[in-house]
C-alpha cells in the first residue's frame, strides 16, 4: 500500500552519519522507514514521512540522530498554547483516537 | 471497571521465586468485548485498566520470553489474545491507563518506568535471562541502551502489532518491515470516528447554540417562531459541516486531494454544501447559501485539522505549519460566514 504523505520538507530530523556507529537500532524504531541503511551506516531514504515520534533518537546510542519530537496533533497544540505548555494531548486517558 | 475486584481474564495464579504471580487466559469473555466496544464507542473512555506489575501467561519458566505491556486494558488485553499459545511472562507498566503509543509519547512508557518495574515485580527473580519484547510503539518514551545501563535487561523490539507475534518469534525475534511500519487503513481510521465524533462536541454544540439562536433575530426584536422554523435548519447545516470533517473527511483522507488536513476539511466542506444546496437546506438567497458556503467549510476544514491528532503520520512541525495558514482562514471565514447569515437574516422578510 502506498503510505500517506503529510506536508514535505517540514521535519526537524537531523542525522549525524559521522557520529553513527552502524547498530540499525533507529530502522528497528522507525515506525514509518524513514531510515535505511547503506555502508553500515544509517540513511534517511524517505525524509516526508517521518512524524517526529522521537524513537530513533531516543534510541540511538551515540546521539547521531537529533529530532524535535512531540505530538503532531492540532487540538494537543491549542491545549498547549491555552495553558502555555508544549503542545499535550487532549486526551483524559485512553483510547487509540489519541495522539 | 474497578480494579480491585478480581478480572475475569485471571485465571489463577502461578508460584514463583518472587512470590505469587496471577495467571492470565488469552481468551476473550463477553466482559472484554463489551469493554472494548464501549471505549471503542467512548462510552465508557476512562479508568479502562489493569493493576501494573507482573502476569503470566500459558505455563512459563525462568526461560520464558517476557512481554511488556501498558495498563490500558485494551492494550492488555490485545496483547493476551496475541500470545494464544505461547508461554511468556507479561509486564504491566503503569502508564495511567493510556495505550503503548500514547504513553511512550508523554514518557510514562518509558525507561524510568520500566526499569522501576522490573525492580518492584522481582522479575529478576523469576526469569533466569535478562531480555525484554517491548512493542515498537514503545520506543518513544523507551531508551533500549538506557534499560539495559540502569537494569541489565536487554530490549528487543517486536512488532507493532500483538497479532504478529507470533510471526515475530518464529522468524527468531526479527521484524520485517511490514511487521514495523505503522498503517492508517480505512478500518483504522473507521474505528476512531466514534470517539473524535463525541472529542469534539464542545464545539458541535457550540456552534449549533450560535446558529440556532441567530436563526430567530429580526432586525427589530426576536422571533421564537422563527428560531423553531429556520433554527433546525441552520442547526442541520452545521452539523453537516461537522460530519463532513469528523466522517467523510477521515474516510476518504487519501482519496481527497492535498496533504494538509485544513484543506482535505474545507474540500468535504464544499462537498456537502453542494449536497445541502440541492436539498435546498442552505436556504433560498444567495446572501444566505454565501453564509452556508463560508461557515460550513470553516467547521469541517477545523474539525479535519484536529484529525491530525488521531492520524498516525503527521509531525508537530507539519501541524503547526498548517495551522499558521489554516486558522486565520478558518477563522476569517466564519467570522464572514455569521455576518452574511445575519445580514440575509435582516434582509429577509
């Protein structure tokens, strides 16, 4: 199936390939294989689908993968500008109709 | 659900070096499928949870292949069904009753969390290795290397989906990449409208309370006739501009051209005025289906625009993005949209 695309050259992910030392653990994480590997080190091969989720960076051991991660949620960005948060997800509790 | 009371999905318990451990049944009751339609159908939406800590599943030994879950019973309770057949230990972190993903994001998925409850359940106790399955969504809020510093446990991810793992396990612990990759399939996105349907009635109602009540202003007083003649009417419009962003919108979300969610909205919105103007329910001036053309775009492009929340491919920088652009749109247009309606409103006999 195709994947969908959301708006391009939006994305804060930054990869430092000098820093990568090859474990792949980011395209284990990588919901959406916006990363690849090519020379035992890492790739990004498909920039426009990440959703900064967060979880290469936050699995990349040697810090060579840098995202401004958060929740890509309209009504969780009008929370946050309302309380002067970071943007938070509206939701009470459960459910997969959060962000 | 109160949690004190002992679930029907306990089977019994199982005696291990850290005490006793309750043992759980893959098997779904009536119980588990009226309590996933009901937050399916957000009737019943909060404290849908499970006690935190360690469960066993099938007959497990110190060999046995943990699985970490969250405490949102839902979570739980697809992760049960997935492991029918296989033998494993399951550990519950407390994310507030919030699924894997939700939480990894807010962090109370995450690494502190984990290794805490490694601690707190004595699993050091109960299994003899020192590896974890945490699910893919997991890893936003857990750090794999920092788990294995602060606990000694080694993370393995498994797929996104419990369906799949038994899948995973056969093919030695790997995931393929579609076994990775998250969807956004039509019954996917199906299954949210019912709770984005009712996320957002602060707003339906709102707006219908400011239709309904401008439907019956004269230019020189207040008519309640004419709040019950045109009022349903205008009320109806509304709401089909809510349906157009809150249902069709997410149905149809790659079929319908552009990539931002404001203007997938606004191209229902016209949609539906089209089809409320055949109906002749956007009224007979043109003054007034102007109105209609305005408000109903700006309810369904806003409505769409909050769809960003339960899609699974959008990023906070795309979003904010789009609303720098979409909301003095949305705004202005139905700002425009209630001046028109009131001036068709006093120009009308």
């Amino acid at each position: 199936m195709k994947p969908l695309l959301y708006l391009s050259d939006v994305v804060t992910l930054a990869l430092d390939p000098a820093l990568c030392n090859g474990c792949r653990m980011c395209t284990v994480v990588c919901p959406h294989d916006v990363i690849a590997m090519a020379d035992k080190r890492a790739q990004i091969i498909h920039r426009d689908r990440c959703m900064e989720c967060g979880a290469c960076e936050m699995n990349c051991p040697t810090g060579a993968l840098k995202v401004t991660s958060g929740v890509g949620c309209a009504a969780g960005i009008i929370t946050g500008y309302i309380n002067k948060t970071e943007p938070t997800c509206g939701c009470s509790s459960s459910g997969s109709a959060c962000c | 659900m109160k949690t004190n009371q002992k679930p029907g999905f306990i089977a019994g318990s199982l005696e291990t070096r850290a005490g006793m451990v309750p043992l759980v049944t893959s098997h779904w009751s009536f119980r588990d499928y009226l309590g996933t339609w009901k937050v399916r159908s957000s009737f019943g939406r909060d404290a849908y949870k499970v006690n935190p800590g360690l469960y066993a599943i099938g007959s497990p030994g110190p060999e046995s292949d943990v699985f970490v879950s969250a405490n949102y019973k839902l979570s739980f309770d697809v992760l049960r069904r997935g492991l029918e057949g296989i033998s494993g230990w399951i550990l519950v972190l407390d994310t507030r009753g919030v699924n894997v993903w939700c939480a990894a994001g807010k962090g109370t998925f995450g690494t502190r969390e984990l290794a805490n409850r490694i601690k707190s359940s004595g699993l050091e106790k109960v299994v003899q290795h020192r590896r974890l399955i945490v699910p893919q969504l997991g890893a936003t809020g857990v750090s794999a290397h920092e788990v294995k510093a602060i606990s000694g446990f080694s993370v393995r991810y498994g797929p996104v989906k419990a369906t799949d793992i038994r899948q995973f396990i056969a093919d030695g612990y790997k995931t393929s990449g579609n076994m990775r990759t998250v969807t956004f399939t039509l019954k996917e996105r199906a299954k949210l409208i019912p709770n984005d349907f009712v996320y957002g009635k602060y707003y339906l109602l709102s707006a219908l309370a400011v239709v309904v009540v401008l439907s019956g202003l004269y230019p020189w007083g207040y008519s309640l006739t004419k709040t019950a003649d045109e009022g349903i009417r205008a009320g109806l419009n509304v709401l089909a501009g809510y349906a157009a962003g809150i249902i069709v919108a997410p149905l149809l979300l790659p079929l319908i051209p552009f990539r931002s969610f404001s203007l997938k909205g606004f191209v229902t919105g016209i949609l539906a005025v089209i089809l409320l103007s055949v109906f002749r329910l956007t009224g007979t001036s043109i003054t007034e289906m102007i109105s209609w053309f305005f408000m109903i775009t700006a309810v369904s492009s806003f409505v769409m625009m909050n769809f960003t929340g339960s899609s699974t491919y959008t990023s906070l920088s795309g979003v904010r993005k789009e609303m720098k652009i979409a909301i003095p749109f949305q705004i202005s247009f139905a700002s425009a949209g209630l001046i028109i309606f009131l001036i068709s409103n006093f120009t009308s006999k």
